[in-house]
C-alpha cells in the first residue's frame, strides 16, 4: 500500500475506535481523564503559563495562514490534481484529528459527572421556583453588600489578570468538598481572538493542543469570572458544556472574594430566570419583581453589549457549535449550556448542600 494512504485510512480507524470507545466511559475516566490526560494537561499548563500571551491563538493564525496560503497555491492546478490535493487535505486531518483527541477531546467520552456526584438530572417547576427564589436572595444580598444601594450595578474594582489568579481559591475551596476538582497551575490568557469570538457570541474557549483556557476580554466585568471559571473546568479535563457551566458556577460561589461570588450567582440567576420567563411566564413576572434593580442593570448591561455585535455570523456558528457538540456526546448541543440548572436544582436539593 503506497504510504499517501495511510492517514487517510487512519482517520477511519480514528473513527470506529471513537465509536467503540464511547461505550466504555469507565475505562476512559479511569485511564485517560484521571491518567494520561493529567499528565498531559500538567505538562502544557506547566510550559505554557507564564507566557503573557495565548501561544495557541498565535499557532491558530499561522495555520489559518498556511491553509489559505497552500488552497491559494492550489487554485489553479485543482482540477487535474484532485485527488492528491484531497489526500493532502486528509492527511492534514487525520493528523490535526488524533492530536485534538488524545491532547483534550477524550474527554467527551469519560464518565458523567451527574453519576459521579449523584445528582438527579430531572426536576421540577416546583423545584425550579423554589431553588430561584433561594438565588434571587442569595444574589441580592451579595449585590447589596457590594454596591450598599439595591439599585446600583455592580462595579468590578480588579483587572481581568488579577480575576485570573483570584479565580483559584474558589477551586481551591471546592476541592476540599470534592477532590476531582482540584486545580493547579494557571494558564488562562486574554484570547487574541476575542472580537471574532464576541461576534460568534462566545466568552471564551479552550484550546485543545495548549490547554490554554482563552477568555474573550471584551464582554461585561461582572460576568467575566465565572466565564473564567467555565473554561477551566474545561482545562480540567471536563468536556461536557453543563458540566462545565456547572464546576464554574461552584467554583465561583465557594471563592472567598464577594464579587467572584456575585459574578457566579448572577450568572446562575441569569440562566433560572430565563427558563421560567419561558416555561412559567406568571410565576416569571412576579418573581422578577424581587431581584434588586442594580442585578438587572448588570444584566441590562450583557444585553446591550450583545445587540452591539448581533450579526448572522453569530446564528450561523452557533448552528455550527450545535452540531458539532451533538457529534461529540452532547446529545442537547448548544442547550447543553442551560442544562447545568438541573444539576444546581438537584445538587443543592440534597440536604448538606447549601446555597
């Protein structure tokens, strides 16, 4: 067999082993996500740190660089060399498809985290309205302390760099309750990308081959930690977009810095608000009336900024997003963000899990 065939055929292989590895979360949890992926992930973070600047958003350039560079050179001679050129191009990503995987992407695989902690899935209107109304004190008493007005927004006195170091002791708090949470060695940056990512309308993503967990410095202060706080949970090991949503809104309520607290309560409050507007529309209007004014500033505030950027590039990629989520275990796509309420609702349901 001539040797410009293999990648290629190893991209199928890549792809029935997928299949096959998807029916043992287990083995994936025990051997890659607790075993080779923290080596791995430790290694890059270890490297990679201390560097200002995000090193994976520079690589992503220069290959957006090389690619358009090498279909530029390609143009013309793409009719009489289509074959070779697709086996190029399948080489390419046979490659780039194993290196996504065996740096972060198993991780899709591995055990729920709903099994590991024992938490319902399911719940209630009841539930819900219960558990919102418990955030919606939890909130506002933290937005007064804050601000001492219940009609002032709040304010964020630190930088996004001091955020990223501060953003730590609330992991480290959550890993005393739960081990698999523990976090070492920062490697969080201002993504370079982060004028694209808000007209995809996106706060940050990690990349896969650094585990650099890249943060879009443009959107609102206040919700900027618990974004944080979501993509290193991905730098973690967790894939799954609830999970994620999840280990950040914890890791930002046990911080011991009030606004790191607000920044994940809010955010939390946001996401319960807007299932009940949709699924309970009378329990929703009489429930907004108690959130503090100032809290709804600050949402005013994520919702200006947003419209500033609306464009259809952001329905299109996030149709992209969706699919490619569903293609990779996450049957719910991109309402797998919302889906971290069920967890909060059942988690803090269970009697020694207070708000």
């Amino acid at each position: 067999m001539k040797s410009k065939y293999l990648l290629p055929l190893f991209l199928i292989v890549q792809i029935i082993l997928l299949q096959l590895i998807s029916f043992f979360p287990e083995s994936v949890e025990r051997y890659y996500s607790n075993g080779i992926y923290l080596i791995i992930s430790q290694f890059s973070r270890t490297a990679l740190g201390s560097i200002p600047f995000s090193v994976g958003d520079c690589l992503y350039i220069l290959l957006i660089f090389f690619v358009l560079k090498w279909f530029w050179n390609k143009r013309k001679s793409w009719k009489q060399n289509w074959k070779d050129n697709s086996l190029q191009l399948l080489r390419f990503f046979s490659v780039f498809y194993f290196l996504f995987h065996i740096l972060w992407a198993l991780n899709y695989y591995r055990e729920p985290l709903f099994k590991k902690m024992e938490i319902k899935r399911e719940y209630t209107n009841i539930d819900l309205l219960d558990f919102t109304k418990k955030l919606i004190a939890k909130t506002n008493q933290i937005q007064l302390q804050i601000t001492k007005s219940d009609s002032s927004k709040v304010v964020f006195p630190y930088s996004q760099e001091q955020v990223f170091v501060m953003n730590l002791n609330g992991y480290n708090n959550l890993s005393k309750q739960h081990q698999n949470f523990h976090f070492i060695t920062l490697s969080t940056k201002k993504s370079l990308f982060s004028l694209p990512l808000t007209y995809m309308g996106f706060g940050g993503y990690l990349n896969p081959f650094t585990n650099e967990a890249n943060v879009n410095y443009l959107g609102p202060m206040y919700s900027f930690p618990m974004t944080t706080n979501h993509e290193m949970a991905h730098q973690m090991g967790f894939a799954n977009e609830t999970e994620c949503n999840f280990i950040g809104f914890l890791a930002s309520v046990k911080n011991d810095n009030v606004y790191i607290k607000y920044s994940g309560y809010s955010y939390a409050l946001w996401y319960c608000l807007g299932i009940l507007e949709y699924s309970n529309p009378e329990s929703f209007d009489q429930i907004l009336k108690t959130v503090h004014p100032g809290i709804l500033k600050n949402y005013k505030e994520s919702t200006n900024f947003r419209k500033q950027y609306r464009t259809p590039i952001e329905t299109g990629f996030h149709l992209f997003y969706d699919q490619f989520l569903k293609l990779n275990q996450q049957k719910d796509g991109i309402e797998s963000y919302s889906k971290f309420v069920n967890l909060m609702v059942n988690y803090y349901g269970k009697k020694n899990n207070e708000l």
